[in-house]
C-alpha cells in the first residue's frame, strides 16, 4: 500500500458545529473530512469534473472511531492521507487533531468511488489520476 | 390579503438541532419552515415538478424573530399560513410553538418564489395554483 | 449476541438533506441513525437523564456503508436493533431502506458509550438497563 | 447611526452546503453570516465569555433577502458591519458577495441581544464593549 503524503487543513469549530452537550454532534466530523479532501483535490476541479464529464466522488463506506470530544473555538488540524485500491476507488486515513494534542480526536477510513451521473461505478479520468498522483513522494526505484 | 387556512406540523428536536449554548441554533429554524411547507404542498409534487416541468421554489425573503429558545426533545407545533401575491410569489407566515406555550417561540414572514432550472422567475403551473388554492376556506360571496 | 426486537423509524428526505449531486449527502444518514435510537430511548428520557443524572451517550465508533443514494422525497425506513455490550456500551445494528426497496440502501454498526458530563466512561443507570432491556424479545429456554 | 468599518471573510462552499437544486441551501447562509460575526468578535473570546461569565449572543431578528444563488465551489467573501443599539443589542448588516459580482448575492440585517444562561437580557461587559468599539473608525469631532 502506497500512501500520498499528509495534507493538513484547519477548521474552526462554529457554534453550528457543537450541540447541547457542549462538544461537536459527530456527524459533523464526516464533513470536516470531506472538505479536507476538497482540499486535496480542488473544488474548481471536482465542479469542472461533474459539470464538463458528470463524474463526481461518493463516499461507500466511512469507518470512524471518536476518542475525544472536540470543542466550540477549537481550530483543529485535519491531517489527510489517501491510496488507489483501483482507478474507481480511493481510500482516505484521515484524523482530527486538537491544539496541542497528543493522540489524534478522531480517526477514520474513508472508501470513496468515483461515479456518473447514474450513480454507476465510472473509472478516474486520466487526467484526474496525473493530478492526484502528484500527492505521491517520488519513489525511486533501481 | 386572503390568508390560507393554517397548517399544523410536528416537528421533535433532535441532538443535531441544538448548540452547546443548550437551545436549537437559529438557522434550524428555517429548515423547520421550509418542512413544514414542503408538507403543504407535498414532497411528491415538488420532485414532480422539478423533474417533470423544471420548476422549483426559492427563497426571496425570510424576516425571522426568535422570541423564545427551544430546547432538546420539544416537540414543536410548526403553523404555516400562506396568500398569494402573484402567480410567481408566495408569502408564507409561519410560527413555532413549544408545547404548552401561551405565545410562539419563533416568528417569521417568508416569501418564496417560482423559478425554473436557468434560476429565472417563472408562473406557477396552473395544475399547482389549483393545488394550492385549496388550501383557502371557501368563501360564500352573495 | 443477543440482539433487541426491530424497530422502524419513517424519516421523510427534505431539500436540507440533499446535496447538488441530487441525492442524500452521507453524513446525514448519521443523523437519521441518530434520530431513531433517539426514538428507541425516548428523547424525554435522553433530555431527563441529562438534566438530572448528568449522563448522556456518545457515538464510539460508527462503520457506515452507503449502498445506493437516496433522494428527495423518499420515505425512508430506518430500521434498529441494538444489543449490550456492557453496562456501559451498546452496539446498534442500523439500515435506511428506501421505498419498495429489496435491499438497504445504507447499512451501519454504530457504537454507544454512556458519558457523564466530564466526558468520562460511566455505567447506564439502572433503570435506564431496565427500559432498554423492554426491546428484547422474551427468551423461552428449557 | 454610526457603523463600524467592513470586515471581510471568505467561505469555500462545499458540497454540504448546496442541495440538489444545485446550489447553496437558503438557511446555510445565516450560518455563514455567524462565522463572519464570530470571527469579529473572536471565538476565543465568545468562549471565554460563556465559560467564565455565562454571558452569549443569540439572534433576536434576521431579515435576508436572497437576490442570487450561490454554487459550489464558489469562494464567497462576507461583508460585515455592525453597531451598537443599546448596550444589551447589536446590528449587523452582513451580505454575501460571490467572486467577481457587481452587487451581493444575499443581504441581511441581523439583530443580536446578549443573554445569561437563564436566557435573560444582559449587558454587554465593559471589557466587550471596549473590544467591539475599536472596530469603529476614529471620528474626528471638533
């Protein structure tokens, strides 16, 4: 398994992020990691993808363990890492790290397809997989 | 100004509605409205109408007061009244009402608008004016 | 493993749940879990045990699979099951099945853990065990 | 009426924030105008308002008109400008403006009231008041 290097993203936690128990509603987690892949692949390319080739991302399975409570004002670190299991799946380690942590809050896998507008399996575009190999270190092989 | 009858709709206040500050966040609210609305015309009339015709309901307006915090596991009463002010406009006065309350927890005035996919003003169908007009009491004119 | 009785929770697809993809955006279907174990508890039950015990439960883990998309102004049955794993953890078995549907469209195990206010660890009460212990179906052994 | 000067604060739209219409879900835009206010204020210091001195912001009115849609992946930038009514209330006039529009998307004007955890009208502190007031323009009076 080839992992890409770890994108960080920061994210501020809103009032509309927490609920009445004083910490993030958990669900909110599962977005925090979408935007970080946003990130990683570019919003402007995932809209030109769906509106030039009507593909797009969905996410088939997230497994996702909560160690910790995240808090209102907290700016977390979303650290991101991905591999190609095949030219129509992605698989995405991602954490949540509070300032100052030592262990990450939250952890997760994310298996994402890429998929039609039918909501069909469609592979990758070739230039969609040039780009996200670029996240790869450079392995020298002899 | 011919008001429509009112709606009631029950909604129950779930962890995702609320904040840490321990009331629902206000822009829940207009997710509230909006449902309660969706119940008065009909969620199967409103995708028919965007998959068949290419119409749709935008929101113009929303003039919102919050008088009062709603809590964890209320169970609201959402009342909806609505008048027509042309064939593209609706105005929409909705309340929310805690239980046992002696006045509304929430106010608000809404005004919606038909439009099609490009987002330009549209005429309401006459299929859905006929719907919505049954919404309003007969009226004996002698 | 001894798993409760099924329990069935409708939950009508609103504009709020969808994204531009056309259909459900999948962190929601945690809220929709969410909301029917709520049910199974009962939110008066979750807000008193909250106020007056200062207990609550939190999500531990939760592995989620998205089979198909839902879409707007599908009624979905969330369908629950749950068994102890401790007197401090519960494991619930969940699925979203569509309308007329011959499989889930979403499946998830979801794991609970019962939390005092300082986010530590703390065993349900007993009459919480008791309430929860009603979901199971009586056992005949011989 | 004296108004303090404009803050600006841009927001990615994910695809959390748009439904399938296509783009952004009305109510999400007075989320945006809460991050843009919070970010006024300081959410180290809203936090340390409620925790030491039970002291918050809630919306008492927000009136928004909604001129224009807002796509994903767009990168709006929030306008913000508030001023003082009393020392219990603020108002803000906060829009959105889209990349490289000639007028804003959405336009409102928020009224904010402070309020103890009992959820009663409360002064803003002296120390709150001094930090809002240097987002005024020094005013040249002779």
């Amino acid at each position: 398994m080839n992992y890409s290097k770890t994108f960080h993203f920061p994210i501020q936690i809103y009032y509309e992020d927490t609920d009445f128990s004083g910490v993030v509603y958990h669900p909110n987690f599962l977005k925090y990691f979408e935007r970080a892949r946003e990130h990683v692949i570019g919003a402007d390319i995932l809209a030109a993808l769906w509106q030039d080739q009507g593909l797009g991302f969905a996410v088939y399975r997230s497994d996702m363990l909560c160690h910790d409570g995240v808090e209102f004002a907290d700016i977390i670190d979303v650290r991101t890492q991905f591999f190609f299991e095949s030219k129509y799946r992605t698989v995405w380690k991602q954490e949540i790290w509070r300032p100052n942590a030592s262990k990450p809050a939250v952890t997760a896998t994310i298996e994402m397809v890429c998929m039609n507008k039918a909501r069909q399996l469609a592979p990758m575009t070739p230039s969609l997989l040039a780009l996200l190999s670029q996240s790869f270190d450079s392995v020298v092989t002899t």
